[in-house]
C-alpha cells in the first residue's frame, strides 16, 4: 500500500497572533511556552510574543522544556512563519521572584502588552492573545486601569467593551466587570443593560457566525427578584431593558432567569449567550463548567483579543504543573474570530463596483 500523502495546508494563510506574556513571575510564560511547543498550531498562525529571549529561556528552563525553540527578532515585520517568534521588548537582566505580585513583574507586562497593542493598532499583528496579568502587581507599576478589558476599551476610543466567556459549550457576557459587588447594583441602569443586549447579539453574528442568535439574561437578585419580594432591580431595571431591546431591535433575549439555578437546567442549552449582570454571577459558573478549555472574549473592540480564562496562579509558578489548554484555546478562538470577521466582510461587500455613467453626447436623446 501506498503512504498516505501528507495533507496538504499550502492554501492556510497564517494568522499573525500578538502574544503578551502576562506577569513573568506567573504563570504566563510557561501556558505560553507549553502551548505554542506543537507544530500543529504553527500551521495555523505565526506566534509572536512579547518579552525577551531571556524572559523565555528562564521559563523554559525552569519547567524543563528544553525542546521549545524559537527565534529572536526586533520588530515583528522580522517574524518567520512557521516558528514561534519573540520580540525582544527589553534586554535588560530580570530578578525573577516567582510566585509574588512585585513591582518589576508588573512593569514588564505591561511593557509587553503596551508594545503588542502598538503593534495590532498599526496591522503588524492580526489579533491579540494576552498571557495573565496580576492586578497587584499593574497597581504597583503604575497601570491605571482594572484590568485587560478596560485598558484595550480606553486604547480604541471606546466607553466600554463587552467581557465574554467562551467555551465549546457556552458563552457567557457580563454587564458590569470589575466593580465592588455593593456597587453593582446602582451600576444598572434600562439604557445599560440594553445597549449589553445588542452587544451581546452584534457579538454572535458578526464574530461567531450565528444569524438570530438567541441570549438568555439573568436577574440580578435572588429567584429574580420574585415580583419585587427579594429587590426591585429586576421588575424595574432588567425586564424594561429586556422589552427595549425586543421591540426596538428585534433581538431574540428572554428573562430574567434566576441565576442559581438557570446554570443547572436544561434551558441553558437553548441559548446562545448568557448575560449576567455582575462578574461572580456569570465567571463562577463558566468556570466550574468550563475552566480547562474556557477563553475570556473582549467583544465590541475593532480587534480581536482573547485570553486563557485563569490567572497568574501564583501558587503554582514553576511546579511545571500548569495546563496549557486554555492559552491553546485562547489562540484558536482569536484564529477563528479572526477568519469569520473576515469571512462576514467579504461576503457582505457590495460586489458591483461603482461605475459613473458616460457623458451624453450633445444632441444625445434624453
């Protein structure tokens, strides 16, 4: 018998992925290591990450990785295809404290996310993968901002973006993101659960592919508010946005349903999204179902962002124990956004050019 030939992926066109590397005393390095060291993903994209060659060889090193390879480049215009790529951000000698949310560690990510949002904005990169920040650590540096999601909102002149949860299974968007949960509810407004409604359905159709998706949103208090025994937000708040976003748009989106048990029931498989109204609401849950493969979206921006759904876990930086699976997935929700993004534009262009009509000639009939 003859070989199998050999399947043939000349036609791929590679997807440029920006890959921050998070808090260098985290777990970043090593998720990023350990899922980009599979030649299988290399068929789909071109990684470049941020940090330095020494920021890489400590952490490959250091969980004994030594098959890993990659190349140093300056710019990421110098990125070869097929190979795993590290700009060098910086040059300079680290003390690493694995394990600790210090001022250096938050420095350097930022650095890296810095350069590798310049980079995105100018077209050097198709989309952005962000490795785990720790917030303490940004505080410390100077990073003004809660999180990825609000510094990328403030990059691209936008008031808010959408924070979405995704997995094979599910999908779930929050209202607020992070806030103290005393503040949560005076953060509600109709006009703010309405405009989620419609980022939510904008999200499923044009970076999903999904024509008339269907969104699920949650209540806010206990059984939903029962009627207004357990709060008022949801009669007053919630089914007004609800209504809003039914008549005025047409959107497909029911409730609200009452979050404890709406995560346990058959319904949520009829669903599309989720919309919850706080972050534990809708991350505890997609966690528990979901955290070994689960991705953090940032809809509503004009790129692509994704990022593992976990964090620095600091408690078990350099054990070598750490699970790549939600950075590889990570890289492959931003590859296939990327492509249906494209995909909607292409098919949605006007393909009739434009002509001018010719000039009448004198004494022409009209």
């Amino acid at each position: 018998m003859e070989k199998e030939k050999e399947k043939d992926h000349s036609h791929i066109t590679p997807i440029r992925v920006g890959i921050s590397i998070g808090d260098i005393n985290g777990i970043g390095p090593e998720v990023v290591i350990k899922a980009l060291n599979d030649s299988q993903l290399l068929i789909d994209c071109t990684p470049i990450i941020y940090a330095s060659t020494k920021t890489i060889s400590y952490h490959k090193k250091a969980i004994k990785q030594h098959d890993f390879m990659y190349q140093s480049c300056r710019t990421a215009d110098e990125a070869h295809h097929k190979k795993v790529n590290v700009v060098n951000v910086w040059n300079e000698e680290i003390q690493f404290e694995l394990g600790k949310a210090t001022e250096i560690g938050g420095k350097f990510a930022f650095l890296s996310l810095e350069r590798a949002t310049k980079d995105l904005a100018e077209g050097k990169i198709d989309v952005l993968v962000t490795a785990p920040i720790s917030k303490e650590a940004m505080k410390k540096s100077g990073f003004q901002f809660p999180g990825h999601t609000e510094f990328l909102a403030d990059m691209a002149g936008i008031d808010e973006a959408l924070m979405m949860m995704v997995s094979e299974t599910l999908r779930v968007a929050l209202v607020t993101t992070h806030i103290p949960i005393n503040e949560v509810s005076t953060a509600l407004t109709i006009d703010k659960i309405y405009r989620k409604i419609l980022e939510v359905e904008k999200s499923l159709k044009n970076d999903f592919g999904i024509q008339r998706p269907k969104i699920a949103v949650l209540g806010l208090n206990p059984h939903a508010g029962e009627n207004g025994k357990m709060g008022t937000e949801d009669l007053e708040i919630i089914v007004p946005a609800i209504t809003k976003a039914k008549e005025e748009n047409k959107v497909i989106a029911v409730g609200p349903f009452p979050a404890d048990g709406f995560f346990g029931s058959a319904a949520m498989g009829q669903y599309d999204a989720v919309l919850a109204m706080y972050h534990d609401q809708g991350l505890i849950p997609f966690k528990t179902i979901a955290f070994e493969n689960g991705v953090n979206f940032t809809a509503g921006l004009p790129v692509v962002r994704t990022s593992p759904d976990h964090g620095t876990a600091f408690d078990i930086v350099g054990q070598n124990i750490a699970s790549p699976q939600s950075m590889r997935s990570a890289i492959y929700l931003a590859i296939d956004i990327f492509r249906k993004q494209k995909l909607r534009k292409e098919i949605t262009a006007n393909p009739l050019k434009f002509q001018a009509p010719e000039k009448k000639k004198a004494g022409a009939l009209d």
